[in-house]
C-alpha cells in the first residue's frame, strides 16, 4: 500500500541525486527540474505537492507502479479527469551513470570493509536496493553476516551523506534488525545479495540468530546515535562502528564511550524577563487582530533573546532589543511598528487564510508550520491530550544545548503530582518521529536527575516525583507512520511512551480519537 511517508523517503532518495525530470502522460513538464516537494495523506488519500519559484502541481497518488533507486511511476488522479494518469520522475540522464556507480562503488567498498573487520565470518547478503513496503532507503547499504549460527545485521552509511543522513541511519536500522530476526527462525524467508526475498530449505537443528546489529558511520558523526543507545532496550545489542574514509580504517566506539550529552538549560526567569518586555506590544498587536485576538501568542525563539508573535503558531514579527520586525511570508525581518497601517492588511490576510474554516486548504500561509499551530491549540487546553496536566505549567519551544547540538522540545510539562510530560507533535508522518521523541525524553531525564529544572525556576512551587518523565507523541491518528510500533519495542521499559491519535481536523476541533501506551 501507498502510504505519504514511503513516497516521502522514495522522493527524498530520488532528489538527492539532483536534477529530475518530470512526465506527465509522457509529456515533459518544464521548470520543475529541481522541484521541492510534500507528500501528505487527506482523508485516507495520498497527495503529492511539487512546486518550484516557476511552477506549482498538486496530484493524488493512487499508487507507485514502478520503482527504482533513479525512477518512480506514479498511477495518479487529477482533479476534473476522469480518468488516472501516470507521473514519471527519473534522474536526468547525464546524472543516472554517476548515481549508479557511486551506490555500486559503496556497496562494494562496505563489503570489503566486513570482510576486512570481521575475517572468520560470512557476508551472507549485501543489498542497497530500495524497498519502499519496508521503508528500506537506497541511501543505506544493509546486510546480514556471521558464523554458523550466529548472525548479525549490518547497516551503513556513505561518507558523503550528510548529517541528516548519519543521525537518520538508526532508524533504518533498527527496521533492518526487526526485518532480519523476523525471518531468522527456520523456514522463514530471507533477504538475497539482490534484495528479492527467496525460501530457504528448513533445517530445525541448526536455525540462525541475528542477535544484533552493527551500524557503521562516519569517523566522528556516531555522537548522536551513541546518546540514543541509552534509551534503548539492551535487547537490541548494537554495536557502532566509525569509519575513516580517507585510511578506511574501522574504530568501534566502545560502551564506556557513548553519549555524554552534557546538555544545559537557560535560566527560565530569562524567558519571563524576555515575555514582559514585550508585553505592551503583544498586547497592541492582538488588538490589531481584533476578533482574531486570541489566535496571537507570544514565546522566546529558541536559543536567541528575541521574542516571536505568532498567529495560529505562524510567526509573523519579532521583538528584538526592543523594536518590531516584521516576518514576512518569506522568512525575511523588516523593520516596523505597531502603528503601521500594514497591520490591518497583514492581519487580515491570516484571519483569512490561516483558519480553520478557511476554502483554500493549500494555501502557503494555510499549510505552513503545522506542528505550531496544533501546539498553539494544545497550549490552549491541554487538558484534551492529558487531563493531569497541571496547566500552571507548560512551556513550548523549551531549547536544551549540547555541545555542537541543538534540541527544540515541542511541549514540557508535568501532573498536578509532579510528574514531567514531555509532548512531541507531528501533523505528518514522520518515520523518525520515535528517535527524535527519545532524544528529547533523555536530554529531559538528564537534566532531571541533575536538579536543574528546580534550580533553574522552571515548575515554581510544584514538587517534581523522581519517575522519569512521561513521553507523548501527538498525532493525527492516520497520520502514524507504520513503521512506529516496530521502533517502539526496542524502547528500554523506563521510556513510558504514550501514542495519542487526533482526529483528521484537528484544525476546527481538537478531539482524542486514539490513546495507545507501550
């Protein structure tokens, strides 16, 4: 089945390789050739958004015909024909043989690097092929190998890819481990050098075991997902390897070894003294927005000693040292004041457009910042997600630092008993939703066993239990990625993680549809 999120990272693999070109019905559609894209799913239908500064296409996607690490047919409808039509994208030509090479160049290289760091085993398969029913991206080279019995998955990642890429790869891995020890036992299927699954003979006195998994990463990037191992079940067993590209010498990053976040908080009386010296303009700017008053807040920007006004979470000005910026629709801050007459126009504009009751759902100003304004509305009630919520407390876009690394919490809060609740928010699927939750939840469990949410001001007179904190990651309930349960197993049982499904529009009426606890 054709989910937004397996068309998502199907698209994302493509587009890396850098300029596409795009056929619809078999005739060529100029100015996309380096399009951005978002898949999204409205009421069980999967819609494909692609657009650049030259044109803008929105089409239903009924389903992937083909697929290929270079080439993606598309079965879609469009809106007034009767009939489906295809959408093709593929690598452009010049760009296909250079693609090709470097992922055969990697898998090859990644086996040589096995045999070389693990001589008395097997490499029993090795595939980079992409599988979008599993969510395998061609990005990462995946295998299995081992001794006799014993076996372990691998997964890799290029040197050349990014740091989205490295801090992305444990998800992928952890699919791969699940994938592999699922079809371990006797009889089951298992993955060919090609990628095809294929039926091996059953042999009930000799069954193999993939016990864990080795994960192979840049020399220097492990930092991040060493810090995530903390959070996850022993069970799992996985062992990170750096890799030097340049010697292509391997280095295990060793137990004693992993993530030492050393994260730090701001001082929240910071925040308070930020809010109050913006406190005459919030109050001028929601009467601005007069019958739209209660749809203006205000909150620290992350990491910075400015202020953001925001409508239905969107940001739309600033306050910084004292004088208003404007934030237009595209991210540039002009200066201004709130006596300007542009006001009234720019207020309009958002009562219009971003509203629930609003005709054109793609409009930019509609779409943009999702998350935000399902936090906005969450900031207005949180009762409706959990009703122990002491709603004295409950701070948005909390950042927490660590060295070279910077985390944005969505919601913190805690229980009328003192008990912290951690909320991350999604509005689309998200494959790595559960790892970026985890990061949050031990950056917050770090700081709680070093007394500095007390000492910092935060939770003013409500005593704070010791229990590590509640985790909730919010949703609309179709909106789940599929994947989510089989990464929720490998959890340790100290991470409390509550699914909390949200009706499709949320937007009017924010209503719990699904409440599922690990």
């Amino acid at each position: 089945m054709t989910t937004a999120a397996n068309l998502s990272h199907a698209l994302a693999d493509l587009l890396e390789q850098g300029q596409v070109d795009i056929l619809e019905d078999g005739r060529p559609l100029a100015g996309l050739a380096e399009p951005r894209c978002e898949v999204t799913e409205q009421g069980g239908r999967v819609m494909l958004h692609l657009w650049s500064s030259e044109k803008n296409l929105v089409r239903r996607v009924l389903s992937v015909t083909e697929q290929t690490a270079e080439h993606l047919l598309l079965e879609i409808e469009r809106f007034g024909r009767p009939k489906p039509g295809r959408l093709e994208l593929r690598a452009r030509k010049s760009q296909r043989g250079i693609g090709r090479l470097t992922r055969e160049k990697v898998l090859e290289r990644f086996r040589q690097l096995l045999a070389e760091q693990f001589p008395d085993e097997d490499v029993y398969s090795l595939t980079a092929s992409p599988d979008l029913e599993h969510s395998f991206s061609s990005r990462y080279p995946r295998g299995v190998m081992g001794r006799g019995r014993r076996t372990a998955a691998v997964l890799g990642v290029s040197p050349a890819d990014d740091a989205a890429a490295v801090d992305a790869a444990l998800t992928f891995g952890l699919l791969w481990l699940a994938w592999t020890r699922e079809r371990s036992s006797p009889g089951s299927r298992r993955v060919s050098p090609r990628g095809a699954h294929k039926v091996i003979q059953k042999n009930s006195s000799s069954p193999q075991m993939v016990e864990g998994l080795r994960l192979f990463l840049p020399a220097g990037s492990s930092a991040v997902t060493a810090h995530r191992l903390h959070g996850l079940s022993p069970d799992a067993r996985i062992e990170i390897y750096e890799v030097d590209a340049e010697r292509w010498r391997v280095r295990r990053v060793e137990p004693q070894d992993l993530g030492n976040i050393a994260s730090h908080l701001s001082l929240r009386r910071e925040s308070d003294s930020l809010l109050a010296s913006a406190a005459e303009a919030t109050a001028r700017l929601k009467a601005l927005a007069r019958e739209a008053a209660s749809a203006v807040d205000a909150v620290v920007v992350p990491g910075a000693r400015d202020v953001a006004f925001r409508f239905r979470g969107l940001e739309f000005a600033r306050w910084r040292g004292g004088a208003l910026l404007e934030v237009t629709p595209e991210g540039r801050l002009l200066a201004s004041s709130v006596d300007s007459p542009r006001w009234r126009e720019r207020f309009d504009q958002l009562a219009a457009h971003r509203n629930p009751a609003a005709k054109d759902v793609n409009h930019p100003l509609y779409r943009a910042q999702g998350e935000r304004w399902l936090e906005s509305l969450i900031l207005g009630y949180p009762a409706r997600i959990e009703p122990r919520l002491d709603p004295r407390f409950l701070y948005p876009q909390l950042p927490a630092f660590s060295s070279g690394d910077r985390a944005v919490l969505d919601l913190l809060g805690a229980t009328r008993e003192g008990r912290l609740v951690i909320m991350e928010l999604k509005v689309s699927e998200d494959i790595q939703l559960i790892l970026q939750a985890l990061d949050y939840w031990l950056r917050v469990r770090w700081h709680q066993l070093h007394g500095d949410f007390e000492s910092l001001g935060y939770f003013p007179g409500l005593p704070l239990q010791e229990k590590p904190p509640l985790l909730y990651v919010v949703a609309p309930g179709l909106r789940f990625h599929s994947t989510g349960e089989i990464i929720q197993r490998f959890l340790s049982p100290e991470v409390e993680l509550i699914r909390v499904g949200l009706n499709e529009h949320w937007r009017k009426d924010v209503q719990v549809v699904l409440r599922q606890e690990r």
